[in-house]
C-alpha cells in the first residue's frame, strides 16, 4: 500500500488552508497609516516651513483628510483646512501661519481609505531651529500596530478531515 499520496493531499491541503489564512489576515488587518510627512518626522529646520504635506499608504476619499499642526504649547499654527492634492490620492498639504517661532511642532493627520473605508492617522514631530523638549507638549496619540502573531497549531489531519484523505489521514501522525 502506497501511504506517500494520502500524505502528500494531507499537506497539501494544510498548506493551501495556511496559505488562505495568511492572506485573509494580511487583508483584514492592513489599516492605511502616515507614510511620510513633509517636513521629515524628526527632522530639524533652519526656518519654518510654508506648507506641510502629509503622504498615506493608501488612496484617501476626496474630501476626509484632516491635517492638524500644533506648537508645544497645544495651539494651532495651521491655517484653514487640509487640501487633497489634485494629482496625487495619497497627498494632503495645510498651510501654516508665516514667522513661526522656533520650537516643537507635531503634525497630526487622518483621512478615510477609498480601500475599504477606515481611517488612516499619523502623527509625526519637527522642530524648527534646535530640537528641544517639550515637557507641556500634549501627547501625539500612536498608530495602533494591528500586526499579529501567526501561529499554528494542532493535528496535521483535524477531526472532520479524517478519513477524508485516504488511509493517510486516518489518524494524527508523528513527523
């Protein structure tokens, strides 16, 4: 009797379902996030800067990107509302007030992903001038980290598989 072919369709058939529940994970846990800001998150500069722009991963729908910029001490310094850019989907810029002051500023961005409708934040800092703590700075909330662990476990032939395969998925084996 050849036990090699009822093997053989038993890991096939766990690796196809391995492989379908990676890629569904994978598709279900991909939120949008920041994927750079324009000033650079850390960077330090000589003078203030015009404009801020804001790149996603993703596609944003037309009309739900927000772009905060605040200074350390919680105030605004961003003027009007975020502006999507003509050519570009993933692209936000905001205005700034002219003359900002050295000191610490975060920028703080959202917007609704055209992909499947949630909404993708970020948040970034830079300073102007020298890079200096801000101790009454509120707290830029992080990105949740949606990455989970994979594991898999159990028999190579689960119950209702048994016998389903052949004689070689009759019973759990040792490998």
């Amino acid at each position: 009797m050849d036990t090699k072919r009822p093997l053989l369709r038993c890991l096939y058939v766990v690796l196809l379902c391995t492989g379908l529940a990676l890629a569904s994970t994978s598709a279900v846990l991909a939120h949008g996030a920041v994927e750079r800001t324009e000033p650079a998150d850390g960077s330090v500069l000589d003078q203030a800067p015009a404009t801020v722009q804001v790149w996603f991963d993703e596609a944003l729908v037309m009309g739900s990107g927000q772009v905060t910029v605040i200074n350390a001490s919680g105030q605004a310094v961003h003027q009007g509302e975020a502006r999507h850019d003509a050519t570009d989907p993933h692209l936000l810029h905001v205005q700034l007030q002219p003359n900002l002051p050295n000191g610490t500023y975060i920028i703080s961005a959202q917007g609704v992903v055209v992909s499947d409708g949630h909404t993708a934040t970020g948040s970034t800092v830079f300073w102007i001038g020298e890079k200096t703590l801000a101790p009454d700075a509120p707290q830029a909330s992080a990105t949740p980290d949606y990455r989970l662990p994979f594991v898999v476990s159990g028999p190579v032939c689960p119950g209702e598989w048994r016998g389903a395969f052949g004689p070689g998925c009759a019973e759990p084996r040792r490998w």
